[in-house]
C-alpha cells in the first residue's frame, strides 16, 4: 500500500497538476514514490519522490505496446538519435532502459535534501518544482513530436516487430509469446463527483485505454456511418492526437460503439434501486413457450456473461447475426441430445423446427441457438430436451479456425453507471469478494464458488483477472445512503471535479463570451462550496453547449437553478446568495392584498420566485461574478 505520507505529497501534487491544466486525469499513483499521467498509447509522464535517493524527478516513460519488449527498443533508440536536440532544450537528463526491458525512461533528477517529515514550505518547493519540471517536459516533447508524441511513432517503422502467433494445440489455442502485459489501470475504479462533470463521460475514454493496453494500436478503424461526410481510416494513436477536441470525441465514441460494445469487449449498465442479483449474476426467468406452456430457466445476467465471454480460449470472431444456419445445417439431418432423445431437422429459416422420435414438433428460435453458440455453453439439458445447444455445437465444430481468437489476451470491460444507487449486498452477492485483485482467476489467492441456481450444473464460478470494472457516482445524490463499505474497500476512486477552465476559447472555441463562463461557475462553486459543500457543486457540462444568451438563458432557467433549489432544499434564500442577489431570485409576493389577515399571524416571512427570463440581461450573469463594487473579481 501507499504510504500515508506519500499519498498525501501525491494528492497535493495532482490537485496542482490538474487545476494549472498541465493535465486533467490522473493515470495511477504508484505503490512506493510516483505518480504518471498518460500520453497516448505508449508514453505516460511521471513525478517521483524518492527519500532514498533524496531527489526529486519527472521522466516520460516509454511502455511498448503488445510485443513489449521490441515496440520499446525501437522507439527508445529512435529518441535516442534525437539525444542532442533533446537536452539543448530540457538541459542533461538521465536516460534508461530498465530491467524489464519492457520499458524505458528519460529523466530529469533534482537532487536535495528532503523528507516527507519536511515543513510545509519544504513540501510546497518540490510540488512547485514538480508542476514546473512536468509541464516543461510536456510541452518540450510536443513541440518535437507533436500531441501524444504521434509523429515520432509514424517515423519509426515496427515491419519488425514480430505479431503474436497462435498454435493449435489440441481444441485450445495457446500463445507463442511469453510477454505480459503492463497493467495500467487498476481492475477496479469508481469515478466520482458531482453532476456535470463528465463522470460518464470519461468512461468512454478509460474503456479504450484498458482496451489498447493489449490491442495493436495500429489497427484502422472505418466505416464511423454518416456522420461523416465520408469514409475514412485512422488508427487509435492518431485519433488521440487530433486537435479538435469535438472530432477526436466522435470519432473515439464511434470505435468505441460499433467496434468494441458490438463485440461485446465492453458492456454497460446503470443501477437502480430496483435492480437485483437476479439481472446483474443470474436468476430463474419465466417464458412462454409456443403452446403458451410455462417454463423456467437459469438465465445468466450481464456480469456472470461478460466474465464467462472473457475466459473462452476459443472467443468467436464472427459476427453471430450475419450467421447463416443453411451453411452448417440441413432439412433431414438428425441429431441426439446429450439425454439420448433423438431428432431431425425439419426446416431452416428465421426459426429451426425440428421433430423427435415421438414425432413431436418444436420451433427453435434463431437467437436461442446463438445465445448458446456465443456462451459455448452446449452442456445443457434445459428446456426442449436441449435441441438448441446440439445444434450450436454442431456449428461450432464446423467453423474455421480463423474464426475464434483467444479472448483471455484481451481486455474486457463492464461500465456501471450511478454504481451507488443500487444496492451493493443485494446486487453482487457472494461475489464481492470475486472481484478482488488477489482473488481472481490465476491469482495466488484465487477463489471461485458455486452459483445459488446453476451451481449444480455448471463449473464453479470466478471472475478473470482481464476483466476490469469502472464505475461513476454523483456525490450529490443524497436519494441513497453512504457507499457500502464492501465495495469501497474494493475499488479505486478517482475524484473528477468541476473544471472551469474548460469555458474558454481556448479550450471550447465555439463557447459564448459576453458572459465569463469560467468566472461564473468559479464564482457558484465558491459559493455551494461555502453554504453546502464541496460534493454539491456544479460540473462544467452545464455550460459547455452555450453559444449564445439564450442558450446562457436556458441553461439557468432549466438545469442550474432548478438543481440548486435541489441542493438547498428550496431554500430560496441559499440559491439567490449562489447567484450574488443577481436579480433571478425576486419577491413572490403578489401584489394583491390577498394576505392582510394571514400577515398578522406570520411577521417577516418571505415568499421567493424565479423571475421572468426574458428580462434577464448579460449584466444579470455578469453580476454573479462581480464583487459589491461591481469589479470583476
């Protein structure tokens, strides 16, 4: 574990990094000195802080890509050409390749004496040097290379770099590779924050950067459908490196949709009071059958498959609805089901009708066939006699094997949003201590247990250890009670806090300008901070679609003011204190006596409303930011 001391440098550092804008989200704090922030697919930038060695540094480190070990070489030694004009510019720095061989770093090194113990002042001197020495490096090493280093990687030719190759051997396929890979992300994280400020948002690029932990990132991507003018390739690298920060989002929305949620690499899910063991694990479902009989089964619920499609050595590479059964099977072919009952195809079409020795009929479905054909799972003996999965097996068998790769040397991800608004006990069971580190599968201290409705039939269960779980929580949901314990202990938290910045030109340059957006939402925040607290401020997302006054308008008039009145529980007081008496909060009082007699019982009450939008000026907004001098603070 980290220590104490350690984390509580590192937190302060990270604060500073992201609130200068040197970088926005953190990569990972190590277990001993360092924290590293991601640079694209192979770089990440680092500071350490060792008291062993009493000094201060901050390197770009160089991780290789799937074949770890020869991306490294080939991309080291290429900087290493550049020696010369990389020191004129960040003066001598340490260059390494380390033990591993898998990684390489160049360094700068700031020698002094100092601890952990030190004074505050102390402390403070190296957090500053270290945000200095950080953004230097970054920005001296894409002013060579360009943003994630993109034109330094298209120099460099990886021909020679060996791919990874399968052999058969017997039905399983193993790797002619003793690489690792080099995780980067820890199995299990919680975004958190309050509303707005990008929770959700972030996953998709968290999702992706798991994935290309292990994928070739110099795979194309195509076909990204019409909101482009027309098609194009472009490879995971280079889309990191676009500029336009709206481009770059659509474009990695799109591999992340139609390419790895279509695969089923990742899977998303929302929690809800409501929601259960029974949809998330798996639970006995009702069905009806075509003679209106009703029958039950074991279903598996969204965890227990992506746990169980992330384990195959033999994963399908085909697309399962593109399938067409005449391939694979015929009208008259017969089969026998592992109970012995014996039945022939009768007809191929949208659905399978089959008839066994006592000439019953019955009508298979399509996506019953291929539910069994995509888990693997021909042991089964439920409903129909088990026609359905005797025909899957039957196809399995007959595909190439170009078809299947193995899914354990991939990375698989379940994104669960509002993770706090369900409850944990009643949704993860027994499986909470699955999802570990140490208990997962392969695992020195592994753990696998038999499920409560098929753990008689099937194998015991347990959850892969290339299986990684993030979650997001809006710390302003008070409709639940505090996170369980369980879980907390079980996950890393990544706080993802409003960033104002954000409502610049320079960083959104459609935004709308009359207005400071960056001041005005500073300016709320300090406030809820200061009344409420820190967990019920405002995310940018609130304003970063406005382009005019109207937008401005709506935006208060529909989100912020309504979820401040939330915040405060209508206390209008509170909000119009938010807003600096801007004027959006008026007296509600009607102007009709209507209220002399119930006056005389209540003295000084106060009825509050909001006014009428369309007397709201730029002078309105602008005096929420404005001291009582009405300066601009």
């Amino acid at each position: 574990m980290l220590k104490e001391g350690y984390k509580t440098y590192f937190e302060k550092l990270h604060l500073k990094v992201t609130t200068d804008g040197v970088f926005t989200s953190r990569r990972n704090i190590g277990y001993q000195n360092w924290i590293g922030y991601s640079y694209g697919s192979y770089f990440s930038f680092a500071c350490v802080f060792s008291t062993k060695h009493k000094s201060l540094s901050v390197e770009l480190y160089i991780d290789g890509g799937q074949n770890k070990e020869q991306e490294n070489k080939l991309i080291y030694e290429s900087l290493l050409a550049d020696k010369s004009k990389i020191e004129n510019e960040l003066g001598e720095l340490k260059w390494e390749k380390l033990d591993n061989k898998r990684a390489s770093r160049i360094s700068k090194v700031y020698d002094l004496e100092v601890s952990l113990e030190d004074e505050e002042e102390k402390i403070d001197e190296c957090i500053k040097w270290h945000v200095e020495q950080l953004e230097k490096f970054k920005n001296i090493f894409t002013k060579l290379y360009g943003k994630n280093l993109i034109n330094l990687i298209e120099r460099i030719d990886f021909s020679s770099v060996e791919p990874k190759i399968l052999s058969r051997e017997g039905d399983e396929y193993s790797e002619d590779t003793t690489n690792s890979s080099n995780q980067i992300q820890p199995l299990n994280q919680i975004l958190y924050g309050p509303p707005g400020t990008g929770k959700t948002y972030h996953t998709i690029n968290k999702a992706l950067e798991i994935i290309f932990e292990k994928e070739d990132k110099n795979t194309k991507f195509h076909d990204f459908g019409d909101d482009f003018e027309k098609d194009f390739e472009i490879t995971y690298e280079k889309a990191l490196a676009i500029e336009d920060e709206n481009l770059k989002r659509k474009i990695l929305k799109r591999i992340f949709d139609l390419t790895y949620r279509k695969n089923g690499q990742i899977e998303f899910v929302t929690f809800h009071q409501s929601y259960g063991y029974e949809e998330f694990v798996e639970g006995i479902k009702a069905e009806t059958t075509e003679r209106e009989n009703i029958k039950y089964e074991v279903k598996s619920g969204i965890f227990k498959q992506i746990c169980e499609k992330a384990q195959l050595k033999k994963g399908l590479k085909l697309d399962l609805e593109s399938l067409d059964f005449l391939n694979f099977i015929k009208p008259g072919q017969k089969f026998k089901t592992l109970t012995g009952i014996e039945f022939e195809i009768i007809s191929v079409s949208e659905r399978v009708k089959v008839k066994n020795s006592q000439n019953t009929e019955h009508s298979l479905s399509r996506n019953s066939i291929l539910s069994y054909l995509s888990k693997q799972d021909f042991k089964s003996t439920r409903g129909h006699f088990s026609y359905q999965p005797v025909i899957a097996k039957y196809i399995f068998d007959k595909l190439n094997k170009e078809q299947f790769e193995d899914n354990t040397s991939k990375n698989y991800i379940l994104i669960i949003d509002e993770i706090n608004r369900g409850n944990i006990s009643k949704i993860f069971g027994e499986l909470i201590t699955l999802i570990e580190e140490s208990k997962r599968i392969g695992k020195e201290e592994e753990i696998r247990v038999k499920l409560p409705y098929s753990g008689d039939s099937e194998e015991p269960f347990g959850v892969p250890s290339n299986l990684y779980i993030i979650g997001t929580m809006n710390t302003a949901d008070r409709s639940i009670a505090p996170i369980d314990t369980a879980l907390r202990r079980r996950f890393v938290f990544e706080e993802m806090g409003s960033k104002p910045e954000l409502l610049t030109v320079e960083k959104t340059p459609n935004i709308y300008t009359d207005v400071d957006l960056k001041e005005l939402l500073d300016a709320i925040n300090t406030r809820i901070e200061y009344l409420y607290d820190r967990d019920h401020t405002i995310g940018h997302a609130y304003l970063m679609d406005v382009k005019t006054l109207p937008d401005l308008k709506f935006a208060f008039k529909n989100k912020i003011i309504p979820l401040l009145a939330e915040y405060f529980y209508e206390d209008w007081e509170n909000v119009d204190l938010v807003l600096n008496q801007n004027g959006f909060i008026v007296n509600g009082l009607p102007e009709e006596d209507y209220l002399s007699k119930v006056k005389s019982r209540i003295n000084n009450k106060k009825i509050y409303k909001v006014s009428d939008d369309k007397s709201w000026e730029i002078n309105n907004f602008k005096k929420i930011y404005e001291n009582s001098d009405n300066e601009p603070r």
